[in-house]
C-alpha cells in the first residue's frame, strides 16, 4: 500500500474516532453508554500489555497489579485530597515506580522470560493477599479505610481539573475516558515510529544485536516496562472513576489471563487489535453475565482455543492480510519479454 495512500486511511480513523466519541451520548442509553465507558477503560490496560508484549517482548502475567496499584492509588488519594487531579497523577506515578523497582532487578538481573513471568505473576498474587487483609479500622491511609476484602466503597470520582465541586457527568466520563483511550493509542503509536521504538522493537528481536550497535536492551526493556505499568496504572484510574469502588479483585489472577486472552483474540504486535478483542472479549462476558446461561471462563476457554487454532494471528492481522490479497497489484508494464536479472537477491528482512 502505498505511504500517501496509508497516511490518509490513519487520518480518516483518528477522525473518525473523534467524531464517534463525541456522539454516542447522543445515540445511545446511559447504560449502554456505562458500559462502553467501563470497554475503554479496559481498552486501555490491554493496551499497557499490548505494547510491552507485543512490541517489546515482555509477557507480564501479572498486569494486573500496576493495574490494582493505580486503582488503590487513585482511591486513597481522591479520599484525602477530596480532588481527582493529583489523585490521577498518583496513579500514573505509584505502578510506575514499582515497575521501575521490579523491572531493575529483573532486567539488570539478567533473569530469564520465564521467571519474569512467575515473578509479575507472584507479585500480583502478594498484593492480592495483602490488600485482601487489611480489614478494620486499623489500616488507613490518611482518612481512607482500606476495607480489605469489602473494598472502599464511595470514591470520589473525575472532576474538572482543581475544581473538586465540579464532577464529571456520565457522559463527561466517556469522553474522558474514551479520549484518553485515543491520546494513549496515538501516544503509543508515535512512539513506535520514532527511532526510541524502533530501538524497541530491535531489542525485542535480537538483543545482541541491539547491543552491539551500542544500546542497553536492559535499559530499554526495563524503560518499556515502566511504560507499561504507568499506562496499566491510569487505566486502574479509569476503572475506579467508572464505579466508584475498588477491591481486592482489582488484582485478579482471572483478570490477568482475561488480557493476554484479549490480545491473542485483536492479534499480538499491533495496537488496535488489543481495543478490539477487549470490546469484543468484555462484551461477551457481559452478555453471558445478564443471561446466566453458561459460564463466562468456559466461554473464554472456549474462546482461545478457537483463535488459537483458526487465527493464529488474530483479527487485525488477518483481516489485514485479506485486504492487502483483494487489493490489486501494480504490475509494471513491459514491451518485451521477462528478462532475467543478474542482480543480487533481496536481502531478508530489508523490507
């Protein structure tokens, strides 16, 4: 496909985008319009791990904890401040910090893909277990209760910056949650066109190589991975602002697998894959969820096996992959016969 050609298609869809968050208050009910709100927000975690699995080479199992850290470190600073300005950016900064912690020792550590998957995966589970136990009066931060298991309920949620008697709509609340689903996206996609996300992806492919053209593949996994948490961390924002409440679920072992599900259904290294098979993935379980029917895990098991097995690459790879079949070739016009080229072949990978 052509450059010019492709550059006018991503405007188009960001233009789109744009026009389509603005109007869906007007064409659905609050209900629905909750529930996409609740989609985004999701949209925006699976975008977290989309963008170290999927570019950077780093399979977190356990996303969910910047995820839950974000969430409790928007709650408890809402609480105290009464304001969800600096609260938000408390969530940005709390998961960041502690991926910078864990990915220091991981990656200057030199430990292998395995064991970082056991080690985030462990961390969730501790944070799991230790907020899950900080019931009574006693644990407090500040004039929050915890609540351990029963969550802190009653949070306060997004209102215009540094104006705390002023809170966002419902429909407000989609559009900031909506908009900053798309500022991450265009963010993240920025990002990987610039030469820091090439580096990025190099590493990803042959860290050696990355090393000898002079880069540290530790530094740059352990800067993707702090990235991540960052991004996993406003999402956690994002979810509690949607319903005021946090809890230990936050940190679910059942929510950690729910993502890497979502980006194996959208198709791993891409961006909008992961949006799609979140929406896609969440609106199943909703809907199974108000019929009680089956059950949502069996479906989801179900779910993988079938992509697994059928689309390998998921949605958008494949549904790529047909277009650029359909689209007709441009052949160059010749007089005369084909005539056979001495010339070197086309190293691989050139592309």
């Amino acid at each position: 496909m052509p450059k010019h050609v492709r550059l006018a298609l991503q405007a188009a869809g960001i233009l789109l985008a744009i026009v389509a968050i603005a109007v869906v208050p007007s064409v659905i009910e609050l209900f629905a319009l909750m529930q996409l709100t609740l989609f985004a927000a999701m949209a925006v975690l699976a975008l977290s791990l989309a963008f170290i699995w999927g570019f950077g080479g780093i399979l977190s199992f356990g996303q969910t904890a910047f995820f839950g850290l974000g969430g409790y470190a928007y709650a408890i600073a809402a609480v105290n401040f009464q304001d969800s300005t600096p609260a938000i950016l408390l969530a940005i900064a709390v998961p960041a910090l502690v991926a910078a912690i864990l990915g220091y020792f991981i990656f200057f550590g030199r430990i292998s893909d395995v064991y970082l998957g056991v080690i985030t995966l462990t961390v969730t589970l501790i944070l799991f277990n230790s907020v899950n136990s900080t019931s009574g009066d006693a644990y407090k931060i500040g004039k929050a209760l915890l609540g351990g298991f029963n969550g802190m309920p009653a949070v306060p949620t997004f209102n215009v910056p540094f104006d705390p008697s002023t809170v966002l709509s419902p429909e407000q609340s989609w559009w900031t949650t909506a908009g900053v689903l798309l500022a991450v996206f265009l963010m993240l996609r920025l990002l990987l066109a610039l030469p820091a996300g090439r580096v990025i992806v190099a590493v990803r492919e042959n860290e050696v190589r990355a090393s000898l053209l002079g880069y540290d593949p530790r530094l740059v996994k352990c800067l993707t991975f702090i990235l991540g948490g960052a991004i996993a961390g406003l999402a956690g924002a994002l979810y509690v602002n949607w319903g005021a409440f946090v809890s230990p679920t936050i940190f679910s072992l059942s929510l950690s697998a729910e993502i890497i599900i979502w980006i194996t259904v959208g198709g791993l290294g891409t961006l909008l894959g992961p949006i799609i098979g979140c929406v896609v993935i969440e609106y199943i379980v909703a809907y199974i969820g108000s019929q009680q029917l089956l059950n949502s895990n069996l479906v989801l098991g179900g779910v993988l096996v079938i992509f697994v097995l059928l689309l390998p690459k998921g949605i958008v790879p494949t549904a790529r992959d047909l277009v650029l079949r359909l689209m007709p070739q441009n052949k160059p016009k010749t007089n005369g016969p084909p005539v056979q080229s001495a010339a070197a072949p086309h190293p691989a990978g050139a592309e």
